[in-house]
C-alpha cells in the first residue's frame, strides 16, 4: 500500500512538523495531477505514538495512551481511523493506494 498527498501544503506541513519526507510524482500527465509519495523510511510515522489523537472510526477522537491503548489505536487505523493530532499540530492524514 502506497501513501500519499495530492496537496502540496500538506505535504510540506507534514515535512515540517513531523519530518515526513515524500517524493513528488505525476499521474498521468504532469498538467493532470501531482502527487507527493511518503518516503519508506519515514512511514513508521504514521504508526500511534504516546498522547496523539485518533479520530476512530465510530466517530469519536481519543488519547493514544490515556483514553486508548497502542494496540487498539493500531486497529483503528488499520480499520479506516487516522491520527489527527501530534505534539500540539496537526497531522495531514495521507491517502492510500
């Protein structure tokens, strides 16, 4: 499963905020579409860490750590949640492929 990021500010904020590095590519031609591909070194970011917020797939946000464990917060993501939040920013949720 590819990640990605079809928007530029998001991708730099990523960059920026939480260190994901991409790589940019194109879709078809490259007038079409633009894409940002996160780097393989740098998606085990994307794994839950200590106090990030989820947004779980029932539709409510919790704590990894205080209101939720790893384990469960892993299943969430895995099962279409996202995390929303890390040290205070926000966090770009990347799409898949």
């Amino acid at each position: 499963m590819k990640h990605f990021y079809t928007d530029s500010l998001a991708a730099s904020w990523m960059k920026k905020y939480h260190g994901v590095e991409s790589q940019m590519a194109y879709r078809g031609k490259a007038s079409e579409q633009t894409v940002y591909y996160i780097h393989p070194d740098s998606l085990p970011l994307l794994e839950p860490q200590d106090l990030d917020i989820i947004y779980r797939t029932n539709g409510f946000c919790q704590t990894v750590g205080v209101h939720i464990g790893f384990p469960k917060a892993k299943a969430q993501i895995e099962a279409g949640g996202c995390i929303i939040m890390r040290n205070g920013d926000a966090f770009m949720w990347p799409e898949t492929e």
